[in-house]
C-alpha cells in the first residue's frame, strides 16, 4: 500500500473504477452462484424417485400432478375412488385416489389413499404416510417455487 523513501510515506490508492469492476465482478460471481443454487434446488418435473419421494398419503391428486409435471396418463375409474398412472423412461408411479373428499376435513379434492413407484431394476418404492417437509421444501415455498 505504502512505501517510504527520503522519509516521505507514499501511499498508492486504487483508482475508483478498478474498485468498481472489482465489486462488479463480485455481484456477478455471486449472481451466477444463486441462480445454480436455485436451479439445483428446483426439482424436474417427471417420473422420477425423487419425486415420487415427494407425494405422501393425504395430499391431493392436484398437488401431486403439480409435483409430478403433468395429469396423469392413464386413469381407472371404480365406484368412489380412482387409479392414476405416470409412465415414464421404464419407470410407473401408481396412485390410488379416493374420490370421497370433505372441505371440513381441509381437504381440497380428491386425495391420495395408496401408491408406488416401479423402478426399472424392478424395485419398488410405497407412498409413505407423511413426506415431512425438509428444509428445502420450506426454502422453496418460501420463494414461491413449490
């Protein structure tokens, strides 16, 4: 910064506009880092287990093709509830849904009563009973991502 001689401090100050790119540089590199967190953050739509990971019994079919991406391809119709399928890269998600449904209740359609997910090594994941929401979920609703 400073250097002395002949007994003079010389003290050498950085032009203002080196101080300007400087701090533009760091809003760009710091820009760029949140829009890939985000982006990382941000599921993809499809058929996929992290997704599928995503649904939990109770919720509505709604939500769940909101999560998913898309209405469901396929649909069987029985008496009072309904069986809805997600085909996609050898891979099927099977959701069971009840068609009975009360607002008293909070619900706000039908909702999920059952499900899996077939994988294509031939495994299988079950709907679980509750998807507690993980930070990242908070995090995204939060900023209006669901």
């Amino acid at each position: 910064m400073g250097h002395q001689g002949n007994g003079v401090l010389r003290v050498t100050v950085m032009p203002k506009r080196l101080l300007w790119v400087d701090g533009f540089l760091c809003l760009t590199v710091l820009a760029v880092a949140v829009v890939l967190l985000v982006d990382r953050l941000t599921p993809r739509p499809g058929v996929t287990p992290e997704n599928f990971r995503r649904l939990h019994l109770g919720m509505s079919e709604e939500e769940a093709e909101v999560r998913l991406g898309r209405p469901a391809d396929s649909s069987l119709h029985f008496s009072f509830s309904h069986l809805d399928q997600w085909v996609e890269n050898d891979a099927t998600i099977n959701l069971n849904v009840s068609d009975l449904w009360s607002s008293q209740l909070g619900e706000t359609g039908p909702t999920l009563q059952g499900g899996n997910m077939m994988l294509p090594d031939g495994s299988a994941l079950d709907l679980r009973d509750n998807a507690g929401k993980s930070p990242f979920d908070k995090l995204r609703e939060l900023v209006g991502l669901k």
